[in-house]
C-alpha cells in the first residue's frame, strides 16, 4: 500500500518544501486538487524538488479545459517529471461549470469517457508523428501542424485517473482508465457493495480487470495522543462529515449503511444550520467513514481498513496528524506500508 500526501491549497513555489518533507518521511506520491488554485503549477514545483514522488493532479477539473489544453500541460509535466505525473480529472458539478467557470454541462459521463479518449489520441499523434484524427461523441480534432507540435517524449504513457462517487464513473473507470480517486466520503459498506463491483464490471466489459485500475482515496482521520486530542479531532471530521452528507447526490452512500439522516441535514443547510449539523453524526457513524484509532495504531487501522480494497491512501483531515513530530509521523507512514520508517 502506497500513502500519498496531499498539498492544500497555497503558494505554489511552497510546494518545493513540501515536496522535500514529503519524500524524506516517506510518502510515496504528493497530489494537488483544484480548489483555490491551479492544480498544475505546484507539481512542476514538486518535479523539480523531489526524485521519488508520483506527481498527480486530485483532481483538475476537466470540462473548461479543452482536451488538447489539458494535454499539453499534462506532456510538460510527464517530460518535467521523468514520468511521474498522474493526471487525475473529474467532472465537478452543474453550477460550478455554468456559474464560476461559465462553460457548458450535458452528458458529464459520457463527455467525460470522450475527453480521455481524445488525450490518449492527442499524446499518440505527438509521440509517434502520426496525423491527429480524433472524431469522437463531443471532441474532433483533426488539426496539428509541426508548430504546435511538442514531439515524442521519453515517458509518453501518462496514467489517467477519474474522480466519482456513483456507479457510471466507477464503470468507467474500470473500462478505461490507469487509476481511481474514490471520494472520501464513503464506507467500506458502500465500497463492497456499489464502487468495487461497479468497476469490476466496467473492467470486465473492456476485457480487463479490476487489478488493472488503482484505487485512490484520503481518509478520514480521527487521532491523537490523548483523550482530549481524540474529541478535538471527532469534532473536525463530524464536521466534515454533516457538510458531506448534507449533499443529495451523495445519499446513496448512507443509504448503504442504512442510515436516514441525510434529507434532515440537507434541511439543516439550507436554513443555514450548519453549526449544528455535527450534532446528527454519531460517533459510530465517524468510525465507519473514518478511521478511528489513537496515533500508535493509526497506521496499523488504515491499513487493515482498506488493504485489498484501495492501493493509495491519503489523510484527508490531517487532524492530530499534522501536529506530530516528524519521527511520529514517519511511523504512521510506514505502519501504512508495512515497513519500517526510512
């Protein structure tokens, strides 16, 4: 099992230091997402800084960028890094597409499904000088002269990865992508019975198998090294968890769980009861969404949590992880991996 670290969202060029931290306790990849920043410029950073990370974007957002934009970016990025970069896209959701990015939404799936094909069809003509002739459901492109050419590359195979929640993308997935950023907000319940048999089919149908496709996702970390660190911590990610659960198209994953909660916190939200929310999460609702464990058996519980069903975890509220001290938190790692720290 590989642990990844995930960069929040800041000055890009403080990504040089973060990546060095990051590979000398022993993580294995370092991720950015797109929130309030560019999801790609830190990477180049991290490139330049580190020589053992995987480099991934979790996620970019693919919609209000042109296929052949994000391509190019993503060649640079592979060339920059030795073949470290793994592009990870997602859909984001209608009112972000129309509203802060002011592009068009429709058939986010199978746009989606054409977007990869179309990368993979833009990096074959570059890599092996051939006419670029793509036609597909929502993308054609059919023009690249030598000018715009960036020509072949010595690691040209870049790994995609798709973000998703519900069946559609975990099939895709499983039919045609490298990799998959299961979201956070999910239960061993709801990954046994929707998202693993989802891509399994997927993989199937395209004549692959579910081991063809990582697994990725953060956790929710619930640690400390005292009772009063652990409740500060159950707070945050209780927290986190009403904002998720909150969300209708996220409801599916409760109702695996067998849980009722959601259309009463969805009411909460909308008249503005957000601070109350966290009192509807139990605790025992916390330990099936996160991982519950003080910091000596953190890395033990994560990795008997999700060992045979994702192949890449992160944290994804750093909790009483970020105030560990350095030696502390290279034994989490290493608990993760099954090895020793170092």
């Amino acid at each position: 099992m590989r642990v990844d670290y995930y960069y929040p969202p800041g000055d890009p060029l403080a990504a040089r230091e973060a990546a060095v931290r990051a590979e000398r306790l022993g993580f294995d990849g370092f991720f950015t997402a797109e929130t309030s920043h560019d999801p790609f410029f830190p990477l180049l950073v991290a490139a330049d800084a580190s020589e053992t990370l995987d480099l991934g974007t979790s996620i970019a957002v693919a919609f209000p960028r042109s296929p052949m934009v994000t391509a190019m970016t993503s060649w640079d990025l592979a060339r920059a890094s030795s073949g470290r970069f793994i592009l990870g896209l997602g859909t984001q959701v209608k009112a972000h597409i129309t509203r802060r990015f002011s592009t068009e939404w429709f058939s986010p799936g199978p746009r989606l499904r054409d977007y990869i094909l179309a990368l993979r069809a833009i990096w074959e003509a570059w890599q092996n000088q051939t006419p670029l002739s793509y036609e597909g459901e929502f993308y054609r492109f059919t023009l690249m002269t030598p000018f715009f050419d960036p020509g072949p590359i010595e690691h040209p195979n870049i790994p995609v990865a798709i973000a998703g929640v519900g069946p559609y993308l975990s099939r895709l997935a499983g039919e045609l992508c490298d990799g998959f950023h299961v979201h956070p907000f999910h239960t061993v319940a709801y990954l046994d019975q929707v998202v693993l048999p989802a891509m399994a089919e997927g993989a199937e149908s395209a004549g692959r198998s579910l081991d063809d496709v990582v697994r990725m996702s953060t956790v929710f970390v619930v640690t400390g090294i005292d009772d009063s660190e652990m409740e500060q911590s159950m707070a945050a990610v209780k927290q986190q968890i009403a904002f998720y659960a909150s969300t209708p198209s996220y409801r599916p994953v409760l109702e695996a769980s067998g849980w009722d909660f959601g259309p009463e916190l969805t009411a909460m939200s909308k008249r503005g009861r957000w601070a109350e929310m966290a009192e509807v999460i139990t605790d025992d609702v916390v330990a099936e969404i996160g991982v519950v464990a003080p910091v000596e058996r953190l890395g033990a519980a994560i990795r008997e949590r999700y060992e045979g069903r994702v192949q890449r975890v992160g944290f994804y509220n750093l909790g009483g992880v970020a105030g560990l001290d350095e030696d502390a938190l290279a034994q989490v790692i290493a608990d993760i991996k099954g090895s020793s720290p170092g």
